[in-house]
C-alpha cells in the first residue's frame, strides 16, 4: 500500500457466516445478547430472525484489509453505522462481501471507505478507516 | 431511561489483562487471519512485544463499561431490546497482549427517539502507564421494557 490512488480497491473477500460463528462471536467478545442465538428471542422482539452482531460485521469488514496495511497499528480511527441487520439462517447462514476503495488522501493519513453487502444490500453506512500513509 | 445519565463519569473498571490465547480467540472469531493477531514472531517482527489484537478487540474492554450501564440501577435498558447503532475507534496505538487496560465510561448523550431512547457514550482505554490506548465510541438505541 506504497501508492494509494483515491478509487483504488486494495482489498476484497467474502465471508461465509454460520450460526457456530455468531456463537463463536459471542463467546469471543463476551457479547451474549440472545438476539444473535435464539430464533425465539429474535421473534418475540420483532427481529426477521437472528442476526450476526453488527460487532461481527464490522470487525470482518477492517479484517479485509490487514494484508494491504502490513500493520494494522497503521489505522488511527475506524467507524461504521449499523443501518441495516444481517439475518443468518440456521441452514443456509449468510454471506457478506467486503470491499476497501481509498476515498481520499492527505499529507499523512488516508481514508479508505469499507462497503460491506449482504443479500445485495449494503449492511453498514458510512464504514471508514484512518490510516497513517508509512 | 434516567436523563440524569448524561454527563456521569463511570468508576474506571477493573483492570483486563490482555492474553494472547484471548486475542486468538478473538482473532480467529471476527476471520482476522493476519500473522500479526496469531504469531508472536510475525508480531515483533513489526516491532511489537507480543501478538497485536484485532482493531475492534476494544470491544471486549469496552463492554464491562456497557456493564456498568447496564446495571445502573433504573436505566430501563433490556439487553435483547438493545440495538448497536454506530461505533467508532479512536487509536493512539493497537492493543497487545500482556496490555493491561482500564476503561472510563462518561455517558455524552441520551435523547428520547418515540420510545426509545438514543445513549452515546465514550469508553477512554488506558494502559498501565496511564497512556491512552484507544477511544471508543457508541451510539445505543433502548426499546424502554415493554414498549
């Protein structure tokens, strides 16, 4: 990531979801909100089913993009807006794409904006990370 | 939801210790395959002590000061009703194993959303020294109980 071109992609991948990776997740992160475990949970609350935690989302969506940055230790701030959920089936679980385009460039950091889709629908807003340029 | 939040500055947490097992574990949970997050070597050989963690790792510290949120006597928030809106981080440098981090939460915001309530709040990560490590930031929405 010597060069960074504003509208250059530097990193893509897709990412197979499954419910033994939200339990995963949840055990990982000490996040056990049932949302993202029970179907019957998620229904008596009004959900379409049970979702992946948007904590989830966004920590495959920068994961994209290690191999590019070398040092993740290069990113100085990451933020997202949760806008829309992502629904796992328990049988066909779910996959999201994950794309990293540079959105801009100054003296010494860069902005390179995540869009994270799911079902062909953009699953987080306005998913951006800092990074310093060396 | 108790207004009164807005501008109250936690206790700082207990003390996390930062294991390279648990970032591992975090690792291999959020697909982050990167050598750096797994092995030591890979790690020092970008000049630090011990594997690096992910960057939304900050979540798991940050989340014993949702704890204390949570469990504040009268907040109304119930945690199946509870939807993560917005996050961000903040770095002055990743974190990394054999880190260990202490949180202070300060509640910045809260505002009534029709029946909701909308809670921003900041968790400031510092490290033993005192340094700071990383900010994180949230935005929460809470269905009040039986809304």
């Amino acid at each position: 990531m010597s060069a960074l071109v504003v509208g250059e992609v530097v990193a893509e991948r897709s990412v197979h979801l499954t419910r033994e990776a939200l339990v995963r997740y949840a055990g990982a992160s000490g996040d056990f909100n049932p949302i993202h475990y029970r179907d019957d949970v998620a229904a008596a609350v009004g959900l379409p089913g049970v979702l992946a935690h948007g904590m989830l989302t966004m920590g495959i969506a920068v994961g994209t993009l290690a191999e590019a940055l070398g040092d993740t230790g290069r990113i100085v701030e990451y933020g997202v807006r949760f806008t829309r959920p992502v629904v796992v089936d328990p049988e066909a679980g779910a996959d999201l794409h994950v794309s990293a385009k540079v959105g801009a460039v100054d003296g010494e950091t860069a902005r390179v904006d995540l869009t994270v889709t799911h079902a062909e629908t953009t699953v987080l807003g306005k998913a951006q990370v800092r990074v310093r340029l060396s | 939801m108790n207004p009164e939040l807005v501008g109250r500055v936690f206790p700082p947490t207990a003390p996390y210790l930062v294991g390279r097992e648990k970032v591992r574990e975090f690792a291999r949970a959020v697909f982050a395959d990167a050598p750096q997050h797994s092995d030591p070597e890979a790690a020092r050989a970008l000049g630090y002590d011990d594997v690096v963690a992910p960057p939304t790792f900050a979540m798991v510290v940050q989340d014993l000061t949702l704890q204390q949120l949570l469990g504040e006597p009268g907040s109304g928030i119930e945690l199946s009703r509870l939807v993560h809106a917005e996050q961000r981080f903040r770095y002055s440098r990743p974190i990394v194993a054999g880190d260990e981090l202490v949180a202070t939460l300060t509640v910045t915001g809260i505002r009534s959303l029709g029946g909701n309530a909308m809670i921003t709040s900041d968790a400031e990560i510092m490290d033993a020294t005192g340094a700071h490590v990383v900010t994180a930031i949230s935005v929460l929405l809470a269905g009040e109980a039986g809304a």
